[in-house]
C-alpha cells in the first residue's frame, strides 16, 4: 500500500479527514501524532510499521482509531498499549494471538474497543480480564459467544464497564459466573427478560 503523496497529505490535514489514508510514511505519522484535539481516527490505514506505532502512541489526541487494521504486531501493540487515552479502539481484527491478548492486557487507556472480535480462547480472556487501566472500559460487542471458562475468566474483570452486546443468550453455567462479576457495570446482548427465572434472580443486580 503506497502512503499519500505530500500534496495528498497536505489535503488531508486541512480537512482534518484522516480515515480515507491507507498507509503512512514516518514523517506523516509524526506529523499526525503533534496535532492538537481530540479524536484521531485513522481507520482507513490498512498497514503499520512498528516505527510508525510508536510514534502515534505519542499523539497528543485522547482518542485513536485504527479500525483498519486487520492484524497487529506484539511490538505494536505494546507500543500502543503505553499510550495514555480516552479510547484505544481497534475495530478491524477479528482474531488476535494470545500474545497480542498480554499486551493488550497492559492497555492504558481508559476505554480498550475490540468489537471486531469473532473469536476468543480461553487463554485471551484470561489475559484481558486482567487489563490494567484502573477506570475503564473493555467492550467486545463483535462476540457472540463465550464458552463457560471465558465467562469465568471475564467475571472476574476488575474495570468499570465489560460491554458485550453481541451476546444474546447465556448457559446457566455462565449466569452463574456473570453474577460474581467484580466490575460495576456489566452490559450484554440479552436483558433480563430474555432470561430464565433462574437466571433472572442471578444477574439482576449486575446487568445493565
């Protein structure tokens, strides 16, 4: 994937319309990661160098997306991971490495969105339910099942809120797991009238 000419880049800044740019030069990525402001989406890139998320993970705007990137780095995700925003959102991977699911779990930014995820294993969500960031948000609103270990593991998620909105029915095994949830707010894809009696008395104090 080629990056923008100067000319074609140039544009862009004066439009502020970032998420048509598919690919990046060093320069160009400095150059965005010293503007001012607050959301910086870049959800048309399609490629990243581990240089270039490095050097966006010191953007000066509180909100960044890459929803177009289909795969990421451990290199990149870590240098991300240190970047200190309001949102962190990667909407274009539908699968990750266990590997990425560590480094995402040092994340440090107030609210992490993955909901391009179709698939989860066990392992991941062990690792995400351990996200450090001490206030905020985990949504993976693209899942639409979890398997009674991953709800375990995510019940044990420490944040303010797990956002999985793709999930519209629940085992009574994982009702169980979701009612011992050690977050604040806790939002599926189901209410509690989609629910069973039993499963009503277990999570109507923790959906939302």
């Amino acid at each position: 994937m080629k990056p923008l000419s100067d000319n074609e880049f140039d544009k862009c800044l004066k439009s502020e319309k970032f998420d048509t740019i598919q690919a990046l030069t060093d320069n160009q990525a400095e150059t965005l990661a010293k503007l001012d402001g607050n959301e910086l989406d870049l959800s048309g890139l399609v490629v990243i160098t581990d240089e270039q998320a490095k050097i966006l993970a010191n953007s000066k705007r509180t909100e960044l997306r890459l929803d177009g990137l289909t795969s990421l780095t451990v290199t990149q995700v870590e240098s991300l991971a240190e970047y200190m925003l309001l949102i962190l959102s990667f909407g274009g991977l539908t699968a990750i490495s266990d590997e990425v699911a560590e480094a995402l779990s040092h994340c440090q930014a107030e609210r992490l969105e993955l909901n391009g995820l179709k698939q989860l294993t066990d392992e991941q969500a062990k690792w995400l339910a351990q996200f450090d960031s001490a206030d905020c948000w985990l949504t993976m609103n693209g899942l639409d099942e979890l398997t009674d270990s991953q709800a375990e593991s995510l019940s044990q998620f420490k944040w303010k809120y797990l956002i999985l909105e793709g999930i519209c029915s629940l085992t009574n095994a994982q009702a169980e797991s979701f009612s011992r949830f050690k977050g604040e707010y806790l939002r599926l894809g189901l209410h509690l009238s989609d629910c069973s009696d039993y499963q009503q008395k277990l999570l109507s104090k923790v959906l939302f």
